[in-house]
C-alpha cells in the first residue's frame, strides 16, 4: 500500500512557515497546443481552436487544437499503421520505451505539477506529491509487465487488442492519461487518447515527452477536443477497445454507441461512496479519514467519501469535531503550497455544485458552510457538511462532484450496509473500526469496487480499480488493468 499517496491536509498553523507559492514561470505553456498524430504536432482540419484557462483567475492560458471526424480518422490510422510494429516488438523493447516515459516525467515533475493545477485549479501540494509522482508509478509499473505477459496470463496465448480509444476526465488529468496509457501500451496496443476540453495541457505535454522518448510514430495520438469528438472516437468504426473515465451520463452514450460494434470497454464512472464511523473508532484518526475523503481534490473525485454514516452514539462528537476542523480549511490560491482546497474545475461545475446546495436546504438539509473568505475571482467553493439528511434526499444519491458532504446517522451494522448500499452507484467505501471482524464483515457487504479500513483515498498502480453499478465495469490498475487491453486464448 502506497501510504505516502495519501493527502495530508494541513492546519491552519503551518500557514506560519509558508514558503513562496510555486512560480508559475517554472511553467513554460505555449500560446498554441496542436494535435499531437502519428509523432508529429499538427493543426487541426477544421482550423477551430478553443481556450483552456485557469480556473483559479479565469485567465486564460493557452490557446488548444479542436480534433474534428477527419482529424479523429487522421489519429486511429496512425495508430492502426503503428499497431504492425508495436504490437510485434520484442516486449523487453516496449517496456524500454515505457521506461524512458516514466523517468522522463520524473525529470519534468515540478513543470508538470504547476501546469496539472494551473490548468485544473488543484491545489500544487496535491499536483506534486500525488499526482505527478504516481503518473511515473504507473508508466514505471506497467513497463515491468511489457515482458512478463506470460506470468501474469500462464499457459494462454496473449494478443493485444488492436487500437485503444481511451476519454478521460479533469478531476485527475496526467494521472488519468498514464492510467489509460500504461497498460495499454504494455499488452501492445497503440492508442488514441482525448484528455478532457478543460484540463488539455499536461496530456499535450506527455505528447512531447512520447515524441522526446522516440516512441515509433502512431502509438500513441494524443487529440484535443470537447464531447464531439470523444463521440468521433467512441464511434470510428477501426477502434477495438474504448476506454473511459467520466461521468455516468456520458459512460451510458457511450456503451449505447458501441452496444453491437464488438467493440471492448472499460468504463470508469460516477460514485457516492459511503464513509462509516463506528462507535469504537478512532475518532480523530476518522474525522481526518473523512476530511480527506471529501475535500481531496475539492470533491472532484470519483470515489470521494461524500456520504458519511455515524453510529448514533458518537455522532454529536464527530460533528463537532468535522465542523471545527472544516474552520482549519485554507480555501484558495492553488499555487499557494499551503493551501488545502484550490479551485473548482470549472464554471459549469460551480453551478452544478451550488444547484445541490440550493436542493440540500430545499430537501431540509441543515448546511454548515467554512467562514472562510473566498478569493474574488476565479471559482470556489467552501467546504460544506449537510447534517439532518434522509437517505432519499437527492445530495445522498446524486454525485455533486465538489467539496460536499452529508451526515447521517445508524444504529446497527445491518442499517448502515443496507444504507450505504442504497445508491445507483458502488464504486468506493471507507469503514472506520477498532474491530477487525466488523471491517471484514463490511468488506464482505459492501458493494463497492474498493472498500478502505481506517484509511480512504489510497491508490496505488498495483491494485485493481473500477466498480458496481451505475460506476461502470471493468477494472484498471494491477494485473486485472493488463487484462482490459488483451484477447486471451486457451492452450490445451
Ligand atoms: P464531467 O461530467 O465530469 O465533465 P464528462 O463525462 O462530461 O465528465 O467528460 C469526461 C470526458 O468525456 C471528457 O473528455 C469529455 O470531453 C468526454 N465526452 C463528453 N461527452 C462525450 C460523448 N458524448 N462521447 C464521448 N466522450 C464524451
């Protein structure tokens, strides 16, 4: 388990020591990103452009190149073209390559760390020491498999899967592109991927890091754009696998476009994870657990621990001590090394969140909102707890995505598994107990693609991910991720 992936977020007196916010100089982002097919940078057909800007200062930053049908074609010819010679290396040369990636991200880490939170509005604490290092965990952990396909798949004939059209989301950009890439280019497969319209740049970065490390051209394409064209690439009919991470609406489109193509898929979706404190918890130790749980990365997090379940006899202690820690929150410049909670990703995504605080006290929520002051420009969110919440109130089925969490609370094992079950979605689940029978009781019951134990949001390349549910199916990460990318066939 990868403890130091874990966010710490810190008190309010470390404030104290504060070193200078991170230069944003250190960055050196382009006026113009171009489309990154078949090795080269090259300007779209349809010459459109949009804006990325960052969502912190709503400043914009650079200026990126939106793939049409035709530049969609472009890429997944490039990467069929490639597939001949990429999937026919000798495997020891292709983890090579994915080695070069990997250290080569390491060697731009303080660049890509201040252009992922420029860009996304993630505080740079969590960009450096999350992010940016398990991006090279992946790339670094995949090119060990390159060459060892036979030990993870004995006695079976291995065969990569052909051309992998992967969409991802903004809440974890670079991270979400080596998830994607990294085992898809170690099973031998080539790739054309959309990172999300606002958070382009540092999977146009990872495009200059794939051409610095000399990848043939065509392997990996690397195109920008909005929702049309991640429908260009789910819908190119020479795409055999679609992998995506998003949000439920999009991943339902998605699998009715490709129902009856035989295309493959992984979908990586939405989540309401359910955070349960027992009564013989550590207290403190949870309060932090469900802290992290929900304002890591603002909320923007699939598996985020946005509904909380107390056992009724500790309640009252743990909402005190939640409430007090909220006030502990530095809200703000994201760049700032200090602080806890940056900016919300987008415009669009601020109005979804203020839409469900505006449902929670119309549902007869009770809100408590940080006094903290919100900087005037740019979009921000105080950290919010919703106490007095029934379990079909909308904030307690509904993914908001944002730094919001409901309270409720149980009395019996058996309640709080019935409870934290009861939502169209089973992604992730934390339990918080002294007792190791209760934790794997829960572990047993509940349904969801990971359940932490006295810890949440601990992610690692070695284990699988993925969920139940309206979360998706499929899973990435680990062994089971190489299985995602390969058509297996018996030998007997
Ligand atoms: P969110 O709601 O969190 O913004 P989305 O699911 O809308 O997440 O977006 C995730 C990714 O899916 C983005 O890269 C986005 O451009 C892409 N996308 C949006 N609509 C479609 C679609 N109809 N087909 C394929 N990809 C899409």
């Amino acid at each position: 388990m990868a403890r130091n992936n874990t966010l710490k977020l810190k008190f309010d007196s470390a404030r104290k020591y504060a070193p200078a916010p991170e230069s944003r100089s250190a960055a050196k982002i382009k006026d113009q990103y171009e489309l990154f097919i078949n090795g080269k940078f090259e300007k779209p057909l349809g010459k459109k452009y949009f804006d990325t800007i960052n969502p912190a200062t709503e400043e914009k930053l650079s200026r990126i190149a939106e793939a049409n049908e035709a530049d969609v074609d472009k890429a997944v010819k490039a990467a069929r073209s490639a597939f001949g010679v990429w999937s026919k290396m000798v495997p020891k040369e292709r983890g090579k390559y994915i080695f070069r990636i990997a250290r080569m991200v390491q060697e731009r880490a303080r660049e890509l760390a201040i252009v992922e939170t420029l860009d996304g509005g993630k505080p740079i604490r969590e960009s450096r020491d999350f992010d940016i290092p398990v991006v090279g965990n992946h790339f670094f952990y995949y090119a060990g498999w390159a060459d060892k396909l036979e030990y993870a798949f004995p006695n079976r004939n291995v065969q990569p899967l052909g051309v992998a059209g992967q969409i991802i989301p903004w809440n974890f950009p670079l991270l979400m592109a080596a998830w994607k890439i990294a085992p898809a280019l170690a099973t031998g497969n080539t790739v054309v991927l959309k990172p999300a319209e606002t958070t382009p740049l540092t999977a146009l970065l990872l495009a200059e890091i794939i051409q610095e490390a000399d990848l043939p051209p065509g392997v990996v394409n690397i195109i920008t754009g909005a929702g049309a064209t991640g429908a260009a690439i789910v819908n190119h009919p020479d795409i055999n696998k679609i992998a995506f991470t998003g949000s439920t609406d999009v991943g339902k489109i998605i699998q009715r476009a490709i129902a009856g193509t035989g295309k493959k898929a992984t979908l990586e979706l939405g989540g309401k994870a359910a955070n349960i404190i027992f009564d013989d918890a550590p207290i403190d130790q949870a309060v932090e657990g469900v802290i992290n749980g929900i304002f890591f990365n603002q909320g923007h997090v699939c598996c985020a621990g946005s509904r909380l379940y107390v056992q009724e006899s500790v309640y009252k202690e743990v909402v005190r001590k939640l409430k007090d820690r909220l006030e502990t929150l530095i809200v703000g410049d994201p760049m700032d090394k200090n602080t806890d909670i940056g900016a919300i990703n987008s415009k669009q995504q601020l109005d979804q969140i203020n839409k469900y605080l505006k449902i929670g006290v119309k549902e007869g929520a009770e809100m408590y909102q940080s006094s903290v002051d919100l900087p005037k420009k740019g979009f921000f969110c105080r950290p919010t707890i919703f106490t007095n919440v029934a379990q079909s109130n909308r904030i307690s089925q509904e993914e908001i995505f944002g730094p919001v969490l409901t309270i409720q609370t149980f009395r019996t094992d058996d309640e709080v598994i019935e409870k934290a079950n009861n939502t169209p979605y089973g992604l992730s689940a934390g339990v918080w107990t002294d007792k190791g029978s209760k934790i794997f009781n829960m572990t047993i019951k509940l349904r969801a693609g990971v359940v932490w134990a006295n810890t949440f949001n601990q992610f690692d390349p070695t284990s699988p991910f993925g969920g139940y549910k309206e979360s998706g199916y499929g899973r990435e990460g680990g062994l089971h991720g190489l299985g995602a990318y390969v058509t297996l066939s018996n030998v007997v």
